[in-house]
C-alpha cells in the first residue's frame, strides 16, 4: 500500500509556534524532505527528532522527486518542510505535491504558519481580497511585466523580498504603482524584532534610502481604487469623437442599440446621453 506525503508547515521565526500534531507528523514520518537540511537540522534538534533527512530543493525538485514518488509507492510516509512557513507556498514542493497526485498517492497537509497570512492580517489593510506574487521574477522583461499587470490590480497585493533587493522593488513599484499608494512592510514576523511600517510606497523608498534594510520582508500594498480605475478607463475615450467610438462596436457587428449602451458604458455615462449626444450631432 503507497505511503503518503505530509506538507508539514514549520515557525516562520518564533519556535513556539509549532503545533503538536506538526510534531507527531515529523516524528512519525519515514524520512523528511526537506528545503535546506542544514537550516532544518536545529528545528528537529530543538525537539530531539531523530527522524532521518534528504534534501528536496529547487535545483534537484525533479530528480529527487521521483526518488521520494518510488518510497512513497513502496510505502513510505514522506513529511515535506521548507526552510519556514508552509511548504508549497513560493517553494519547489507544488511540483511534487503534483508528481505525488500523478502517481496515486494521497496527499494531506499539516497546517500552520504562512508568512503571506501573518502579514497580511496584521498589514492593516483590506483582507477579503488579495493577489498574492510571492518574489517577483529576477528576468527584467517578465519583471516589468508582472509590474504592469500589478498597475490595475484592485486587491491588496502580497510581495514577498530579500532585504538586498528591498530598495530597487520599492523604486519599481513607486514609479508603476505610484507613490502614494499605502503600504505596510512586515519585516522578521514573529520574531524578537518583528516590524510593521504602515506608510506609503514613495515614503517607504525615502526611508529606506538613509535606513539599511534588514531581515526577510513581507510587502502588503493596497490595491487600486475600483472607482479610480473605472473613472482613468472611462478618461481614455474622451479624446476619441462620439461617432467614431460608435462605429468602434458596429464595424465588430454590434446593432446600433448594442453599441450605444457598450459606448455608455465605456465612457461611465447613462445609454440615454449617449443616445442625445448622438442626437445632437445630426
């Protein structure tokens, strides 16, 4: 009978935060697969784990994850961790969480810490909705490009970033999503010094200038006003005439009827302006 993987999620920072049945899972697995095994080491040191260890990591995630898949077949209990927080998330365990499912092997998680909740919930910002991008792309084309959607996002975006690159990431978004726009960074959550600085995005560039970036960050940006986004997307045809908007939506096939109330609605006005303005120009 095929064994079965465990997402085991470990502390972010403070120790105590882990659970007992996360506890249980890493005593009770066969092996544990883990990110970094010299990071790991002191986790399952601190409470006398014996279980035994194998690296499972970005640069040998295929390879090692078909080994692991073969234990698991011949009936192996695997438990995956990642360096902190909850494997799968940002990390190379969605690849084989996914080799796991292909082969038929049941998977199941050990819930716990995620540094993308904890800051978000503690960011002050709205929570309901939110686009989490983790890190953004070392490629400079597909960097900007993520930037670029990021620019019309109206939930509250989730960054995470290394405090090296901290003042380049807040450069980029304060030209792309403007200065103003609030921000709170989460700087070593739950740990000792743990920070939140709740402040704008231009601000934030500014103090960070004069101030060294220090610990692993987490950014919750507020996403665009759904009402400022409406009112720029309406702005972009005020330049273009009436009849020419129109014959935008006939030429695609739409009936006069059609296209009027597609031109209201592009330029955030009631049908009936539309249909008066048309008026008026006869």
């Amino acid at each position: 009978m095929p064994g079965t993987l465990t997402l085991c999620a470990t502390p972010i920072g403070n120790l105590e935060d882990i659970s007992m049945r996360a506890l249980r899972a890493l005593e009770e697995a066969d092996v544990i697969a883990a990110e970094d095994t010299r990071n790991s080491i002191r986790l399952l040191n601190h409470f006398e784990i014996r279980t035994p260890m194998t690296s499972y990591h970005e640069y040998n995630k295929f390879e090692k994850g078909r080994v692991l898949v073969r234990r698991m077949l011949d009936g192996e209990n695997v438990v995956l961790i990642t360096d902190a927080g909850t494997p799968g998330i940002s990390d190379p365990g969605e690849e084989l969480v996914q080799m796991a499912w292909e082969a038929g092997i049941t998977v199941t998680a050990v819930p716990g810490p995620a540094a993308v909740i904890t800051a978000l919930t503690i960011s002050g910002l709205p929570t309901r909705r939110f686009a989490f991008e983790a890190f953004l792309p070392h490629d400079k084309k597909e960097r900007r490009q993520v930037l670029e959607e990021l620019q019309t996002e109206t939930r509250t975006i989730v960054l995470y970033e290394a405090p090296h690159r901290l003042r380049k990431t807040l450069q980029e978004l304060a030209e792309t999503l403007g200065e103003a726009r609030g921000i709170s960074l989460c700087r070593e959550l739950t740990k000792l010094h743990e920070t939140v600085l709740r402040t704008t995005i231009g601000a934030a560039a500014e103090y960070y200038r004069e101030t060294e970036p220090r610990g692993e960050y987490v950014l919750v940006i507020a996403g665009k006003p759904a009402e400022e986004l409406k009112n720029e997307a309406a702005a972009q045809w005020e330049n273009m005439p009436l009849a020419e908007h129109m014959q935008l939506y006939t030429d695609k096939g739409m009936s006069r009827k059609e296209a009027m109330k597609q031109v209201a609605a592009d330029r955030g006005v009631p049908k009936r302006e539309i249909y008066q303005a048309l008026l008026e120009e006869k």
